[in-house]
C-alpha cells in the first residue's frame, strides 16, 4: 500500500534526546486510528466500477487507488462511512466491528 | 567610520551590517527612526532584504516567526504597547527556538500615556524564553544587534533575543559611534547556518507541534537549560567581539569600581552613564562608592553577581519599572540571587524614570549617601518625586 | 491548467494520519488542496481543529513542512515564510494558509488583510464549518442566522445565531485580490479545479471552502459531502470566483433545492420554527438577487 507508515519511535531517554524547540519531523506517524471504528467499510471488488468517487471524497484519504483495485488502510479508516454512503453503485459495505 | 547618529540610527547600521534576509516592522515612537532608516537602506540597495509592511506588532512578530521557520534570518523592532501587542507571539518564538533579534525601545506603558523612556515594557516579558539585554548608549547597542545574531543563532542557544535600549535617551540622542566595516562583520558574523529543526524540503518539519501534559515538561526543561546555558556563549562571543573590533562590554555585566566597594548601585540601560561619572566624583571624594551595569536581566547572571557583591554592605537596585503590588522587578531578582549568600548585604530599590521623568547625578548621589549612612530608610525609595509621598 | 479529477489525482497523501473526527469536512479540504498543491508545500496553521489533530508530539500528520501559528498570525507567517524562501531564493514552493471561519472571519482578519494588501505570494484557505469548533462549538463570525452553538443557545428568547455569516468572499475581493474563490467539499472537483488556480497565482489568491462538521452540526458522519453539496443546492452557500476584479457565478440554480431538508438534517438547525426559516430563506434570497444582478455567470 501507498502510503505514509506508521514510524519506529523510541521516547527519548534523556532531555538531550529530545528535540530543539517544538519541532519534530513531518511524515511521523506513531499511533494508528483503527480503534476509533465501529464499522468497517468492505469493498465488493467485483462490483466495484472504479469510479474513484470514494477514493476522493476520504476525509482520511485511506483509500489506495495505485493497484489493480481499491485496497483500503485499515491502520487510519476511522469508519466514518463516508465512502459508503457516496458510491454510487452500492459496493461498499459497512460491517460492524468486532471487538 | 565614525558618524553622528541616533540610537535609532546606530540600531538601522548595527542590522543593515547583519546581513538579515526580512525584515517586518510597525511603526511605534520612538522606534520608528530605526524602521524608516532600514526601509531606505532596503529602498537604496545598501540592505538587501525583504522590508515587510506588516499590519501591526503581533504581524511583526508573526511574520519574522515564518521567516525564521524556513532558516531566513529575521529582524523586527518595536516598544511599549506594541511589544505588548506582540507578547502573545514571544513564547512562541522561543519555544520553537528561533533566533529572531529585536530592537525594543524601551517606553513608558500606558496608561496614564507617555511615550517617553521607562523599562516597564520589557519587564513584561521577562518570562517569555527570550535573552534580554540593555545597552548603555548608542555604540553598544549598534555592537549589540551584530553580537545578538551571533549569540542568538548559536547552536547551543538558538533563542530570540531582545535589545532593549531607552526610549529618547538613547533612541534619539546623537553620539558619535564607529560603524564597523562590512567584511569584518561578514568575518565574526557568517550566514545563517540551516539548523536541524527549521523546515527543509528535503528533510520537512513540523514545527510549533503540540505536547501535552505527557511530554510538555521536558521541553520546557530543555529550553531552561539551554537558556542557562547560554550564558557561556553570551560571554565568549563578547570576547570575541572585543578581539575583532576592538570594543567590550564584559558580556553579563560590567563592574565598575566595585571592588573594595561599600557600597554599590546596579543600573540598567542609559542611566548607567549618569552613574558612571557620580561615581568618579564621589570616588574623587574618597567614598567607597562602585557601580554595577546589570547587561543581561535574562538570563540573569546570579552566580556572577554573587561573587561580584559578596562583599559590599548595601546593594541598591535602580528599577526603572515596578511591579505593581510588589517591588521593582530587578529589585526581586537581585534579592533572589543575593539571598543564598552566607552574610547578605543590605539591599534597597531605587525606583525611578517612570514615564520619562529625569534622573540626574544628585538623585543618584542621595541614593549613594542614603546607603552609606547608618539611618534608616524604607526599603523602596522613589526617585525625584515632584510632590510628598 | 490541470483538470483534477479523481482519476487523475495523485495517489499520494501529503496529510495523513490526523486525528480529525470521522466524516471531518474540514480534513477532506485539507487533503485535497494538500494533494494538489504537492510536496514543496509550506503550511501555515493557526490554533484550530486542523493544526490540534496533526502535531501532537510524536504523531505528525502533514508530510510536508508545516507550522501552528498564533491563533490571529495565519496571513503574517504564511506571508513570513514565503518572503523568507524567497531571500533564500527557494523557488518552485508554495506556501498555504489553512484557517477555520474563526481563525479568518474574526481573529485572523487582520492578518489576512495585510497579506492580502502587501499581495504577498501566499494560498489562503479558509475552511468553513461556520462555528469554533476546535474549543466547543461557539459561534463565530461565519455561524448563520438561526445556529444553536454553545455560546448562542436556542430557547424562548433567540432562535440561537441571530447574525447572518460575514460575507467574507466580497471582503476579501474588495481588497482587489489577484484570485478568490468559494467552494465546496459538496463539489470536490470545482474545488480542485479553484485550488488549481490559487496554485497559479502570483500574488494572494483565497478559497474559502464550505465543510460540513459532524461533530458540531449533528449530522451522521457519512452524509457530510452530502450536506456539503445541499448547502449550495438550497442557495445557503455559492459557487464563485473573483478574477482580474470581476465576481463570476460558477453556479446558478434555477430552482433551489429544499431549504428545509437541509435545515433539519441537522441538530444545530431542528429547533428552527417557520418564521426563523422564512428570515433564511429570505437572506437568502436577497443575497442571490444581487448575485445574479450584479456577477457575472459562467
């Protein structure tokens, strides 16, 4: 999948370790939003026309349109629906979560 | 070269030799002869920078903060409640380590209005995590904008830093002042160097971030430390200076004559001068009189000061400032380092210039006599009131 | 000039892993104009829901450099960091505003007006969810007549919001801005196609982008785009564009789609009685009188 990754962090050990001032590199993810879903949104890939409506209108923009079909980040979805709720053709199913 | 300028005018030569790539300022008196010469100086091609006309003080400090971000070298100039409008974004700058300079001249606060010199503005932001220094006259403080580039940028430092110099006194009174040569500037003054947190596109930051009651401690922590820490680089880029141009300014504080002193006086700013000669001529008398020129009020050179006043019998502190409900805000410092000494002089807070009002010699003579009797005398003494108290 | 559309958008993400709300309008803004705008962005940020869901030490959701501003400073640093690139002579970059309705409407307006006035080569996107979000819902300068927000209550007395949204579009305008636009998340591509422009103006240009919030509307998180689009449809927002100093009506409905519908899908609006929607729809109106007289239609 393409895109940005979840980043090996280590909290500093020491206040050297720390940055200089309130800065930290940008592309540093260090915790997932998986937990946040109560529904996931499941693709129906034959049905799927790619369409991209869904692709675009992310608020998360989770949905990967690199490949052959439509894979989705399941570490950043927050289940909002979205997705679901805009395609038109009706292929993408909102399934509760088990926790 | 030697000229006849302003304060203001010694300000606008010490930045156009610094080199800064922006520079974003408001109008405020008496700052603004400062501004109106960097402008002709970007406007005749002597300064090659960016002269931002920013809409107002919080802009003015905003706009150097984005300056700064990218690794551009930012300089900004402002007083009283300007500086006050701007406060919000102080901190900012300072926890995000970015070594803008600015010029303050130092002015009265209203309200009652006043436009003339006390030090009430700066005082304000003493907590802000910005250095603040104090000149004596016009000289210094066209030394103090080179010097403030060098120390703010410092790897080890990397904090904004504040020159204050007093409003009229020395913003608009005309010495003759040595203006350095451009390459010996570029020599002791290099280019910005990019430092590891401010934006690149090849290494993008984020910056300003947020820390929560899980990491905020620490940075702060970090930041106090290298405040601190600061003062070793405060004091060899003065030697430095001195090496380079021939002039020194004893990098926290100056002593004068405090050695075998019984007492002494400690001045911020311009009335260090007047102070300066009531002590020749009461040395002349053979009294055992000495002066304390206080540089730096952050950091705050407590350790120094200690060692400088461990032997003195009275300490007096010239606030131009108060802290309503207290005391003068330098008076509290300098009891505060003062305290941890086994025997502790007596200490007393000359307060006075409120609002531009004149200290003159004979002021600064009774405040000497005052503290060489053995009468004794209220703890926080106003200077040359015009009415009884 | 590029025509994105979702085929041909880049697949890559520049804001990523925010802790925005689900169905947040605001991020989805964000993300597309970030998409567009590409990796030599710089991103100025004020206090607000999208700078305190992306820099949460360690957590960094903008791939690109990017800033918190002051609440107030979001013209004066994005105007900052461009003249500071450019005395660097750092070319080929742009550099972004991202402000709320609060952060541009009220306390940023200053700041705004001096970019806008020194033409200062910034993008300035205001992202409109029409109150403070970020602090609790209170009303700003951009919440509508009729919102029930934390700070403009419904009950006996008021019907919530009793002032009309600022007309910030024309205000910038009057300025003589080199581009400003209004757009919707509810019309991803007519934004794409204004942000595109933005992007290749010299000098300020603005977007004032209308996002639905979840959160603080009342409204089930899938249907915000949705919203977003019946918001133009009912003629509450509009479509259009300020260039070389003429206004031009992107979109110009014959017939509005039902204001009603609109209203009551969400609960800042259920407590509206007919005559509070009657002032509405009356607003409305008039502002759309003088749109049609007074703009161009393309």
């Amino acid at each position: 999948m393409n895109r940005p990754k979840l980043k090996q962090w280590q909290e500093p050990v020491n206040i050297d370790a720390y940055p200089v001032g309130s800065t930290c590199p940008s592309d540093h993810l260090t915790s997932i939003n998986a937990g946040w879903r109560t529904y996931r949104p499941v693709i129906d890939t034959d049905k799927c026309v790619m369409c991209l409506r869904c692709f675009l209108l992310c608020p998360d923009g989770v949905i990967d349109k690199s490949g052959e079909k439509l894979v989705i980040d399941y570490d950043y979805c927050k289940g909002c629906g979205i997705c679901a709720h805009e395609c038109k053709p009706g292929c993408i199913e909102m399934v509760k979560e088990e926790k | 070269m030697r000229k006849f300028i302003s304060g203001n005018d010694a300000v606008a030569e010490g930045v156009r030799l610094a080199r800064p790539h922006v520079i974003s300022a408001y109008p405020i008196t008496p700052q603004t002869i400062a501004v109106e010469r960097l402008s002709e100086m970007v406007e005749d091609g002597s300064l090659k920078a960016e002269y931002m006309h920013v809409e107002s003080e919080h802009s003015a400090m905003a706009a150097a903060m984005g300056v700064s971000s990218v690794g551009a070298r930012a300089f900004t100039a402002t007083s009283s409640q300007g500086l006050l409008y701007m406060a919000e974004c102080l901190p900012y700058a300072s926890g995000a380590r970015m070594p803008i300079v600015m010029m303050n001249a130092n002015r009265a606060i209203a309200t009652p209005w006043n436009i003339y010199g006390d030090q009430m503005d700066s005082m304000f932001l003493l907590n802000s995590g910005w250095i603040q220094v104090y000149v004596e006259d016009a000289q210094e403080a066209l030394d103090m904008m080179i010097q403030a580039y060098k120390i703010a940028e410092h790897p080890q430092v990397l904090a904004p830093m504040m020159v204050n110099l007093d409003g009229f006194v020395l913003t608009h009174t005309y010495e003759l002042v040595e203006i350095p040569e451009q390459d010996k500037v570029d020599a002791f003054l290099p280019p910005i160097q990019m430092s590891k947190q401010v934006m690149a596109l090849d290494d993008p930051k984020s910056l300003c971030i947020s820390a929560g009651n899980d990491f905020n401690m620490e940075f702060k922590i970090k930041q106090e430390r290298d405040l601190q820490n600061s003062v070793s680089v405060i004091e060899s880029v003065d030697h430095e200076f001195h090496e380079a141009f021939g002039r020194k300014y004893h990098g926290m504080m100056e002593c004068y004559k405090t050695e075998d002193a019984d007492v002494v006086l400690i001045t911020t700013g311009s009335i260090t001068g007047t102070t300066r000669i009531v002590v020749d001529q009461m040395r002349a008398e053979g009294k055992k009189v000495g002066l304390l020129k206080l540089r730096y009020l952050r950091p705050f050179p407590a350790e120094q000061l200690r060692i400088a006043l461990r032997d003195v019998k009275h300490v007096g502190v010239l606030d131009k400032n108060i802290s309503f409900g207290y005391e003068g805000t330098i008076f509290t410092n300098v009891n505060s380092a003062l305290s941890s000494l086994d025997t502790v002089p007596k200490t007393t807070n000359y307060i006075g210039g409120l609002g531009g009002r004149d200290i003159t010699k004979g002021n600064i003579e009774e405040a000497f006599e005052q503290m060489m009797s053995s009468d004794h005398h209220d703890k926080i003494q106003y200077m040359n009131v015009r009415c009884e108290q | 000039m590029i025509k994105h559309n979702a085929r041909n958008l880049t697949n890559e993400e520049f804001f990523y892993g925010h802790k925005a709300c689900g169905g947040c309008g605001e991020s989805l803004a964000v993300r597309l104009t970030m998409k567009i705008l590409g990796e030599r962005t710089f991103a100025a940020l004020p206090a607000g829901c999208m700078s305190a869901v992306s820099f949460i030490y360690p957590n960094m959701a903008f791939t690109t450099n990017a800033i918190i501003t002051p609440f107030a400073s979001t013209g004066a640093v994005a105007s900052g960091m461009a003249a500071g690139l450019k005395a660097l002579g750092i070319e080929n970059t742009q550099t972004v505003g991202f402000a709320g309705d609060g952060g541009t409407a009220d306390i940023g307006l200053q700041a705004l007006s001096g970019a806008i006035d020194r033409n200062d080569d910034i993008i300035y996107i205001c992202n409109d969810n029409e109150a403070y979000m970020n602090t609790g819902i209170q009303k700003s300068g951009l919440t509508p007549y009729g919102t029930k927000t934390t700070t403009s209550p419904a009950g006996k007395n008021l019907p919530g919001s009793i002032t009309m949204k600022k007309n910030m579009f024309e205000i910038v305008a009057a300025h003589g801005i080199q581009y400003a636009a209004t757009a919707s998340v509810g019309y991803p591509e007519d934004l794409m196609a204004k942000i595109e422009k933005a992007k290749n103006t010299k000098g300020t240009s603005y977007v004032h982008i209308f996002a639905p919030c979840p959160t603080g509307w009342g409204h089930g998180s899938e249907v915000t785009i949705e919203l977003a689009k019946q918001a133009v449809d009912s003629g509450l927002w509009y479509l259009a564009e300020f260039e070389n100093g003429e206004f031009i009506l992107n979109k110009n409905p014959k017939e509005f789609a039902s204001v009603e519908n609109y209203l009551m899908a969400q609960s800042r609006f259920k407590h509206l009685k007919e005559e509070d929607i009657e002032v509405i729809k009356n607003h409305r109106d008039a502002k759309w009188a003088k749109m049609r007289k007074d703009w161009q239609q393309k």
